[in-house]
C-alpha cells in the first residue's frame, strides 16, 4: 500500500511545491490538492508542483459538475497532465463544498454518472468525443493536443446506490474519512459490486484520513477537534461506531458548536461534553503525539488487508513535520 498526502490551496503554489517535492524525496505518492469553494483556485495551485515533479504525481480533489462542466474538468486535468509528464489524477465526485456555494444538488447518481462517462471518454484515445445525456452533452471535443499518458480518473463516493454506479464506472475509488468500523457496510456494498477477484490489477482503491499528529500532543488535538465538523459533516454512520446511542442523537441534532468551531479557526466546541470530543477524535482522525505513531500505522494496516491501494493523509499545519513523520517512520511500516 501506498501513501499520498492531501494540501490544502490557501497555502499557495510555492508552498504546495516545495512541500511536494520533499515529499518526493521519501517516495510518497501523490500530493492531492484539495478543491475547496473558499480557496484559491486547485488546478493553478498545483501547476508549479506538476512542472518541477519527478515522481510524485499531482491530483486535485474533489471536483463536481455543479461548478464545471464535465469538459473543462476533463480539459483541466489533462492540462495538469501534461505538465506532470502524465502523472496528473483528479476524484470527480458529487459532493464537496461546491454544491452548497452554487446552491444545486439534484439527481446525483445520474448526474455524476454522465459527468464521469464524458470525462472518461475525454481522457482516453477517441480524436472526437460527442455525447448526448439527460443532463450534459459534449459535441465534437477534441484532445488531440495531449501527448501524456491518460491521468488517473477517480470517483468519490460513500453511500450505497454512488458506490455502485462508481464501482461500475470507473477503476479508481476515493472514500473520505471512513474506518475499520465502518469496513462491513462500506465496503461490503462495493465486493458485492466490484469482488477483489474481478478487479484489474491496475484498480486503485484510497480513502482520506485526517493526519494531525505533533509533537506537540496539545496543538495536535486542538487541530484535530477544530476540523471535526468536516469529518464527513459528522453524519450518523461515521459517528455511531464511537458515541452511545443517545450521544449519537445529541450529535446529529446539535451540529452548529462543531460548525462555529471551525469557522472560527478554534479547537474550543461549546457546549459538548469533552468526552464526546475525545472518542470522535480518536476514531475519525490520527491524532496525537510520536507515541501514537504504531498504534496508527496498526490502523493503517487493516486498509492494506482490506484491498486499499493508497492512502492519503491530510495535512494542516505544520506539514513539513508531518512529511517527515510519515516519509521517516509511516511509509516505510507499511510498504
């Protein structure tokens, strides 16, 4: 199994450079470059990283049709491709925060499906791409212009009926945030549709973890509580593995503290108790000190028993630390 590391483009592109290209150095994978609504724009973030890379490849995620029409995301990341020399990727999913900004969400499975199959079409060798849908059509596009090999095609999804039309659609999947907890029902859905005995040996399977370890323990838990909220908004089959029934229900009903926290850059959730905070800590996110280290890399290994590929960890302050964590002492454990 291999492991990539997820940026943030607030940082900007001379950061997401040089941070790419330590991580090269340790041999990790691919440096995705995530795609927020309240962010400068993925793509340009991640151009200077394309052009100075090596090995390491070059992604952006997560990308939705709700704010791109399936032909510029595929014109985009075959643009990034081109200056990664073919090493580009992106995980095209209905989600995200983009739906909420531009304020469309409808018929997603079928939606989603006619974006991947153009975006699909458009990466592989046809001179033209036409296309007629429900939703989007694609009339005599043409890639004629690219000389790389194709860039990695991913498709993000979580519940049942996306993972299914996902499964079916593309050879690489991207989950967020799920856990060994949560292996029967997720994965379960995607070995009914896609057995690991029928999958090509090229088939990629990641997921997204949040990585906040430091050495210092305070400042890692404090990053880790801040971000909670966006550990798949907190939604009922990600925290009923670790809260009791009741605190489920409380949770669900009261997600603004964890909501504020993060809008206001802050570790401190109002008025929910503190054990609640410590147990979704500690089960959607690898947090805290060098010591914590074995018992996470134990956690990653149930991933690699599980048929994953690739995991990427996402990063927030202090990245160059956490590089070097993973690249000196994950990376190596569970290649």
């Amino acid at each position: 199994m291999q492991l990539d590391i997820a940026l943030e483009s607030k940082i900007g592109p001379t950061a997401i450079k040089e941070l790419g290209l330590l991580a090269e150095t340790y041999g990790i994978r691919t440096v995705w470059i995530q795609n927020l609504a309240r962010a400068p724009d993925a793509f340009m973030a991640a151009v200077p990283l394309a052009l100075a890379s090596s090995t390491i490849k070059v992604g952006i995620a997560v990308v939705c049709s709700h704010e791109m029409h399936p032909l510029k995301i595929a014109n985009a990341v075959l643009t990034l491709n081109e200056y990664a020399k073919g090493k580009a990727g992106v995980v095209v999913t209905s989600g995200g925060e983009w739906p909420g900004v531009v304020g469309k969400r409808i018929a997603e499975v079928a939606r989603t499906k006619e974006t991947l199959e153009i975006i699909k079409a458009s990466l592989g060798n046809e001179p033209n791409v036409s296309y007629e849908g429900e939703f989007y059509k694609a009339q005599m596009f043409n890639t004629k212009w690219k000389t790389q090999s194709p860039p990695t095609l991913y498709g993000g999804a979580h519940r049942a009926k996306m993972m299914q039309m996902i499964a079916t659609t593309c050879d690489a999947l991207m989950f967020s945030d799920i856990q060994p907890e949560m292996f029967d029902g997720i994965l379960g859905t995607l070995n009914t549709v896609r057995p690991i005995e029928d999958r090509p040996n090229d088939f990629r399977l990641s997921n997204f973890i949040a990585w906040h370890i430091k050495e210092n323990r305070e400042a890692s838990l404090w990053e880790a509580q801040r971000e909670l909220i966006i550990r798949a908004w907190l939604y009922r089959e990600w925290i009923e593995p670790y809260l009791e029934p009741e605190e489920v229900e409380w949770v669900l009903k009261n997600p603004f503290p964890f909501l504020k926290a993060y809008r206001e850059r802050t570790g401190d959730i109002e008025g929910v108790s503190q054990h609640i905070v410590d147990q979704l800590v500690e089960g959607l996110t690898m947090s805290g000190d060098p010591s914590d280290i074995d018992r996470h890399i134990e956690r990653l290994e149930a991933f690699k028993r599980e048929g994953f590929t690739e995991i990427s960890l996402g990063l927030q302050e202090d990245p160059v630390e956490s590089i070097k964590m993973i690249g000196e002492q994950v990376l190596p454990a569970i290649q």
